[in-house]
C-alpha cells in the first residue's frame, strides 16, 4: 500500500509551520514538524516515506507525555476542523486497521483506535 503524506502547503497553512529533514537522522525521506501545543508543549511528528512509519511524540515541559510510532502507514494528514486542524494518521497490520487522530486546540488530546478487517 502506498503512504500518502499531506504536502508541505497543508501543514503551513494548519500550523504555521513547514516539515524540514528530520535532524537526527538527517535523512532526506525521514521528516520532521514540531508544533507549539502552549508555552511549554510541543508536537513533534516524523515519518519516514520509504518505511512507512510514523512517531508521534508530545512533551510539556520537557517531559514525554506522549510517544506513539506506528508502522504501515497509509495516510498521514490534517483535517481542518472549526476548533482547529487534526492530524489524521491512518495505518494498517495483518488482519487490522488503525486510525488515530491528534487535536492540538483547544487543548492537546489523542485518539487512536484499532479494529480487525
């Protein structure tokens, strides 16, 4: 299955802010977007296209709230919603799909369900 992954526009224009070359692996497939959540919160998302694969990480304050990696990814994009963008992660497994949903506003909450096909 292919990853299908929202270009840089949407993210910009969601966010205000554009994915780069993940910075610890400086691989060009491998990116990056951090997103200012509150003064102390920040949304950090990668994925690698060639691997599939997505990491969601949240901190507050500089401790890890939330750090989720999921592979076989198939969609990773933002849907504009009138409190504010979601990020909308969509992957597979043998025998099951998984949809997870990350809302930065009003305030930071995720969501992320799995169900067998």
């Amino acid at each position: 299955m292919e990853f299908v992954v929202a270009d840089d526009d949407v993210w910009l224009s969601a966010f205000g802010v554009v994915p780069q070359v993940e910075e610890a692996s400086g691989d060009e497939w491998v990116r990056e977007l951090r997103v200012p959540v509150s003064v102390t919160g920040e949304l950090h998302l990668s994925w690698d296209v060639l691997h599939q694969s997505v990491r969601v990480r949240y901190t507050w304050a500089s401790d890890l709230v939330i750090d989720v990696h999921r592979e076989q990814a198939t969609l990773l994009t933002v849907d504009d919603r009138k409190a504010g963008p979601i990020v909308v992660l969509e992957y597979y497994a043998e025998g099951c799909r998984g949809r997870a949903f990350v809302r930065t506003r009003p305030a930071l909450a995720f969501e992320d369900t799995v169900l067998r096909t």
